[in-house]
C-alpha cells in the first residue's frame, strides 16, 4: 500500500509564500521509494508566468559612466521599469558657491563637468562678467572659442572611447584617450593642469598663451582628423555596431523638447537646437560652422551627431586660429581683475587693487544673470545672483546632463540589458554634473 | 517604445524669428523687454506683479497660485510657444526679510525668446507651488531637486522625493541660508547616519508594489527591503 | 578596546631578517613578488580623478606594464581598491561594502586630495577622507593626481608588498568596529569634556 511522505528538502526559503501557500511541491513516493503522484502546485495569476526581476546595476559598475544606479525591473532580458538613482556625487557645489568669491568658484567649475572643464571656465567667466557688465577683450574672445572648442573635442573624445568600449570595440578607447593625451599638453603648457585647468577669470584668461602654443595647436589640428576618419573607417558602417545602435533608445523631436533633453540628444531627435547658433555668445554667429541634426533619436543618429559635431569643432578652431588677433588678453579694470605684476610692485593703486581683488574679491552690481553655452552635453548655464557683496547669493548650474537623464526610464522602455548601457552610453552622462 | 520609422520631425526656429547675435552692451536695468511679459500682464492682470529687466533678461513675478496658468500660457499659445523648460530652481537670499523665490526658465525655440518667471513664497509658511510636470516632463527631476535642497512642494508632481541626499537624510534642506556649509551634525554622527542608511533597502514602497513582485520575493528579501538589515558579510 | 579582532587572530612577531628562515623568506619573496606584479584593481572611480586613472590605464602611461590591466569590476576578483574621486555620504556604505565584499589579501590606494581627506569639498556633502571608512594603505595627492603620480603611489604600494611577512598575520586580519566599545560618546558629553576649550565636533565654526 502506498503511504504519503513528504520529502523535505532543505530550501533557504520558507517555503510559504506571503499567502501561506506551499511553494514547494511534496513529493509523494511508495515503500520503495518509487515516486506514485505528485501534488499539483498551487496555481498562478495567469500574468505572472514569469515572475519579474528587480536587479540593481550601479552604483558602482563599469558601464555607468560613473556613479549611477539604475533598478531595472526586467521580464527576462527585457526591461520593463526603469527607476535611475542619482546623488552618489553629491558634493554640496551650489551651497559652496555661497562661501567663494567669484574669482574663487572657477575651480568648481573644473571639477563639475570634469570632462569639459574649459568650457566651464568659460561659461562661468561669461555669466560672472555679465553680472558685472563688462565684455573681455577681443583676443580673450578668440582664445575662449578655442578653448570653448578643445573642451568640446575632449569630452567627445571620451564619449567615444567610453561608448565604444561599453558595446564591445575596445580600441577606439585607446586611440581617443591618446589623442586626448595631445590636448592634455597644450593645455598644460597654456595653465599648468591637464584636466582641472582653472583657465578663466573674471575679465579675462589666467594667462596669454604661451610662444609656439598656437603652432601647436595647428599641428593638433592636422593630425586630430585623421584619427577622426581612422575610427569612423572602424565604426560607423559596421555590422555589429549598426546591428546595436539603430532603433534603440529613440525619442521624437517633440518628446525631446518636452523633457528638456538638449545638446546631441536633442539634435539626434530632430531638434534644432544648438545654443551658439540660437543665442550666441563670444561672437559665434561670425564663424562658419554647421550643426548636425539627426532624424530618428535613437542611440546611432546621437553616435553620428557627435562624430560631425568632432570634425566641426575642428573647423571652427581652424578659423578661430586664423582670426586670432593681438591685444591685451585682460580687461584694463584692476579693480576686477589683477593688473600685472610689474604694476602691482611698482604703483601704489595697482598694488592696492591687487590686494582688494585678491582679499575680498571684485563685487558686482545687485542683479542676476543668466548665461547659458552649448557644452558638449547640451545647454550648461550659470544662473548668478548677486547682492552687491563679492560672494553670489546663488549660483545655480543648469545641469544638461540630468535633464537628459531623466529621461532614460523613457527611453529604456522595452528594450534589452544590453541596450540599456548603449542608451545610457549615448546620453552622455557626468556624474559631477548630475550631482553636483 | 516609440517606432522610429513614423516620427522623423524636425523642430527649429521660426523662419520669421529674430537673428541671433551675440548680446553687446547690455544696460543693466531697463532696456527693451520680451514682449511675452507684456501679453502676460494683459491675459492675467490679477496674477501679474511685476515685470524686470536685469542685464537685459526679462523677469515676471507672478503670484504663486497663477504659476501654473502662466506657465500653460506660455506653452500653448501659438505666439508664444514657449516649449522648453530650461531650469527650475529657487533662490533665498541673505537679507531675511525677502521671500524664497522659486524660479522658471523658459526658452522658445521657435521664436528664439528667453525669459525667466519667479514666483515669490513667504519663508515661515508652508512652501508650496502647483508642479508644471503636467506639461512639461522635464520638470520632474528638477522639481525633485528644489524640494531637496530647499524644502519647496511642489503639488502634483508623480512622485516627489530627495533625489540627491538619501531619502532619509535628516539634517535638514541643505541649501536653505540657515543650513550652515558643514551640515548640523558633527562629522562622526554624518558618517554613522551615511552607513547606517542601508543603499539597498532605499526604495520608496510604491516602487516595489507597482513592480508587482515583492509579494513572490522570498521573505528574508522583503524584510531587508523594509529596512530591517544589517550590512556586513 | 573598541575594535574587535576575530577569534582565531594570533598575533605572531616575525624573527628579524638575519634569524629567518631560509624557505620561509624564499616563499616569503615569491608570493608577495606574485601579489605585487599582478595587483588587479578594483578601480573606484567617481570624479576627475577617475578620468585620470583612464589616462593612466591608456596607451601613453600605460598600467599593463605593472600587471594591472585587467580591471576588476567585480570586487570578489579585485586585489587593490583605487578609490579614485571624491566620495560623498550617499557613496560611504558603498564603498564600505565593496571593500567587505573583497577576499583578502587586500590593499587600497586612496587616488587625489578628495579621498585623501576631503580635498576643496568642505561641506555637509562629503566624507573627509575614505580612511574614516576602510583603512587605506597608500594616499596620492593630487587634484587629480597626473599619471606618473597615480604611478608613484602604485609602485610604493608594490614596495610595501614586497615587505610583507607571511608570519605576520596581524595584516591579513580585518576587524569590525565593536558596537559595544566605550569609545562612542554622544556630543554633549564631548561638549561637557572640552568645556574651557571648545572641540572641533561642532563644525559650524566661524560663520562660513
């Protein structure tokens, strides 16, 4: 006669589930230990075939271009819900910005968009200087668009090297860090620092360019396309890149604008929108350039915009090259910026000028101002509030990176894991700037 | 998942906008206004405070509770189409008499036009304004980050929480004036509150609801969901 | 004492170099030889300093040439924890458990000014220094560090490979802070002890 024995297995699990139900199935077996019937499980909600996956990937993880997590609640490989983290790098810079002279917040820009530091310099000695209505020079204007223009190709730079390395192609990494190494020695012999460059102040640069600089960057500028060609020669038209780039992550040009997105993200989808074309700054709307605008938004139109944006960029610093003229590189104002040396030791006024400036700082009229430039990642403004003291009372950075993440969970929708890191590598994140 | 192969636009700028140039000269009070803050004080006179002209940036003060009004208006008129929400963030300033003011950036790609809306909130009350999430998307990040760091509500946003400090960070709203620079706790009750906020278990319980699958997570899974683990191996 | 070390930890002094054995510090030579020619690590990367450690990892300055190409993302695989950037609060038990969740032996090189000790971040927002949290054997500083700097603070981490005993256990042990030590003293007893002259738990110091 056949007895009832329940085999028990030992699980880490209860075996229960939140109803009290048996999730395991009792195994019914006879005297000799031959299996007879089985008990039926207890039936499922017809929906949950399959049960969902919440995985976690970040904060640490090499394909999350910093210190992002995304939960992913995925039906096998599929994502169905995307819920990003972010803060991992909070650094509290707007509430330090209180505490800083105006001149002192320029190393916070370099640490923000760590990958675009000049640029930042830039767009924060740009805002800072309409705060106190002065205009830089002519030269100064030249040499930002140059730096302006170097930042831009660095930090595509890394985009590629990082993108490509994120789908699979590991050597275009090693050539874009290297042309990268090219531009890390022009800046270095123009400030000193390779990637926190600290380049602007307010009313002026840190410092003319040095002799041979420009000759430099003319040879930078033969060599740098050929490498441009050598990875577009790889890339572009091949199989497995085009096989995981195209229709995934795509956005409409009016989703685009409703979230925000800017910079390549937004061009890829179809939106017009380059801030130097729009609303110009350091006389952009005199260089002759041409900006990419892509159709379809997904991640191989935003790969295309930034390739051309690379040869572009190199075209407007050939004509910035040309049109460099000379000329004082500060404003004559010391009590803005420092005069020079051989004033501040020798005249009794600059050397005072030199001291104010330098222990309390140059102070603005009350007022607020917004400048906003086209980064790499899309529209970085500087939003100032002054009241009349040498610290803001706000400084507000305008984040293109966050606004563009936010709309990841959007654009993951129903595709796979492997996708959600060649979207999230499209984007073009910095945590620095996200987090702040 | 939109299919790309049906939605090819192109949006730009207006054939008829104005050319861009680089600004020169800016005054720094008066100087020509955009004219939307002109259209906006002839359709809302009751919500209108006040318009200025800062560095050439034209700014509108509008009462807290037309906000959100002004803000459709400016996105679906057709002269206006102010379509790009730029920024949303709040000012306090030093002198403890002037009110927190929350600030909207708006662009219009169409017509090539800025302009800037603050709305001002009386410190002591309850800070609170109406989300432009409705129409606006972009806005859900931003506004999660101006409750963050200055404790403003922003009514009818999806899901409104501390997005760059841990969600139960207690020191306070760092950006506030009164918050000093170093936070209010000492530097070993920071770190002990930093590690003992378990990165796991932070999850708002309408995440893992809506998910579906909390219920056929295995239960020592649920309870360190809930908070109830201990880190260490 | 407030730390706690685990049950089976023998503290043993190792005989002086001219009393040593000579099998023990063959072996000795060749396992930390193996450890430091082939540290994998762990790279931490936050900020800057991350961009960097990519540079040096890079054709130019290349890591390969000290064994160290094959970044470990996994910590369970990893040998030296970089923690290259800085790390703000939201990141301390992150790190904290990546360091737990890497097997022995393990080292940690604290890569720029910010994981130093804080670097220009002063604030609310960030953990002065990432020795409050794990212990870190070789600090590089730097804002960011340049690649022969990151390079330096590489090769005198070998060096202090190198000079490991096999006998001294004391560095192979990892010990918990113990939750019931006496040195935990809430601040206003701190605030009472230091009372002619002020204490620095109170960091809300001169108006800034």
């Amino acid at each position: 006669m056949a007895t009832k024995r329940t085999v028990d297995v030992a699980l880490s699990t209860t075996g229960l589930d939140s109803q009290g139900r048996p999730q395991r199935v009792p195994l019914v077996t006879d005297e000799s230990g031959n299996v007879t019937t089985m008990e039926a499980p207890p039936a499922l909600e017809p929906e949950l075939e399959g049960e969902h996956m919440l995985i976690n990937l970040g904060p640490q993880h090499p394909a999350t271009h910093g210190v992002l997590r995304l939960v992913l609640e995925l039906d096998g490989e599929t994502v169905v819900r995307c819920i990003p983290h972010v803060g991992y790098l909070h650094c509290g810079f707007e509430k330090i910005g209180e505490y800083r002279q105006y001149n002192q917040i320029i190393p916070w820009t370099d640490r923000e968009d760590y990958l675009n530091s000049p640029g930042n310099n830039v767009a924060f000695a740009l805002g800072a200087e309409r705060l106190f209505g002065i205009e830089c020079t002519e030269r100064c204007k030249v040499l930002r668009v140059i730096a302006m223009e170097m930042s831009r190709i660095m930090s595509h730079l890394v985009w590629l090297g990082t993108t490509c390395i994120d789908i699979g192609a590991f050597t275009p990494f090693l050539w874009s860090f290297q042309e990268r190494e090219n531009i890390y020695n022009l800046l270095e012999g123009w400030c000193g620092a390779r990637l926190t460059t600290s380049l602007t102040r307010v009313g002026g640069m840190i410092a003319d360019v040095p002799d041979g600089w420009v000759e430099g960057l003319k040879g930078f500028l033969q060599t740098f396309p050929k490498t441009i060609a050598e990875v577009d020669r790889m890339v572009t038209r091949n199989g497995i890149w085009v096989g995981r780039t195209i229709g995934i992550g795509a956005m409409s040009a009016t989703e685009a604008l409703n979230y925000g997105l800017s910079g390549p993200m937004a061009r890829a989808s179809g939106v017009a929108y380059d801030v130097r074309k729009d609303f110009p700054y350091l006389d952009y709307e005199t260089y002759d350039f041409d900006v990419p605008v892509g159709t379809t938004g997904d991640v191989y139109d935003r790969f295309l915009v930034r390739m051309e944006e690379l040869r572009q960029s190199v075209r407007i610093l050939e004509q910035a090259v040309a049109r460099l003229p000379d000329g004082p590189v500060n404003i004559d104002d010391p009590r803005i910026i420092l005069p020079s040396k051989t004033k501040a030791t020798t005249e009794m006024e600059s050397m005072i000028h030199h001291f104010k400036v330098v222990m309390e700082g140059p102070r603005p009229p009350i007022g607020e101002s917004y400048v906003a430039v086209e980064s790499p990642k899309g529209e970085k403004g500087y939003y100032m509030v002054s009241d009349g003291t040498s610290k803001p009372v706000r400084w507000r950075i305008r984040p293109p990176s966050f606004v563009n993440l936010s709309a990841i969970p959007k654009m993951v929708e129903g595709h796979l894991l492997s996708d959600v890191i060649a979207i999230n590598a499209s984007i073009d994140i910095v945590m620095g700037e996200i987090d702040r | 998942m939109t299919d790309p192969a049906t939605v090819p636009q192109t949006v730009g700028p207006a054939p008829n906008a104005p050319v861009p140039k680089t600004p020169k000269n800016i005054p720094h009070r008066g100087g020509p206004a955009n004219a939307s803050a002109a259209r906006i004080k002839e359709k809302f006179p009751s919500a209108f405070v006040r318009a200025d002209v800062v560095w050439g940036e034209t700014t509108v003060f509008v009462r807290p509770d037309a906000v959100f009004d002004v803000i459709q208006y400016l996105h679906d008129d057709p002269n206006e189409q102010y379509a790009y929400l730029s920024d949303v963030t709040c000012v306090e300033y030093r002198d403890l008499e002037q009110p927190l003011e929350v600030v909207w950036h708006l662009r219009s790609i169409t017509w090539r036009a800025f302009i800037r809306i603050k709305a001002q909130l009386t410190k002591g009350a309850r800070l609170s304004v109406k989300s432009v999430w409705p129409i606006y998307k972009g806005a859900d990040w931003l506004e999660r980050e101006c409750y963050d760091m200055f404790g403003v509500e922003f009514e009818g946003h999806p899901d409104l929480r501390r997005i760059l400090m841990w969600e139960q960070y207690k020191e306070g709203f760092p950006l506030r004036k009164d918050f000093p620079l170093r936070g209010r706790f000492s530097r070993a009750e920071q770190l002990r509150q930093a590690l003992a906020a378990n990165p796991e278990a932070r999850y708002s319980m309408e995440e893992l609801q809506i998910a579906d699958a909390f219920e056929d997570l295995p239960s020592d899974m649920r309870k360190r969901l809930l908070g109830g683990e201990e880190t260490g191996e | 004492m407030g730390l706690v070390a685990r049950p089976d930890h023998r503290v043993v002094s190792y005989a002086p170099e001219s009393q040593e054995g000579w099998v023990t510090s063959r072996l000795d030579f060749l396992v930390n030889w193996a450890r430091a020619g082939s540290l994998w690590p762990m790279p931490f990367g936050t900020a800057c300093c991350a961009i960097e450690f990519m540079a040096t990892a890079a054709s130019r300055f290349d890591l390969s040439r000290f064994g160290m190409e094959r970044m470990s993302f996994s910590p369970r695989q990893a040998d030296v924890l970089i923690c290259a950037g800085r790390v703000p609060f939201k990141l301390a038990p992150v790190i904290r458990r990546i360091w737990q969740q890497m097997p022995q032996p393990k080292w940690c090189i604290s890569m720029g000014a910010c994981a130093s000790s804080g670097g220009m971040f002063d604030n609310y927002a960030v953990v002065q220094g990432i020795d409050t949290i794990i212990p870190v054997d070789v600090y590089v500083p730097g804002c960011p560090p340049r690649p022969e700097g990151l390079l330096y603070g590489i090769m005198m981490l070998q060096k202090k490979v190198m000079n490991e005993r096999m006998s001294d256990q004391a560095i192979r042990s990892e010990m918990e802070p113990d939750p019931s030590s006496k040195l935990y003293i809430p601040p206003p007893v701190i605030d009472e002890l230091s009372e002619p002259f002020g204490n620095s738990v109170h960091q809300t110091r001169s108006g800034l």
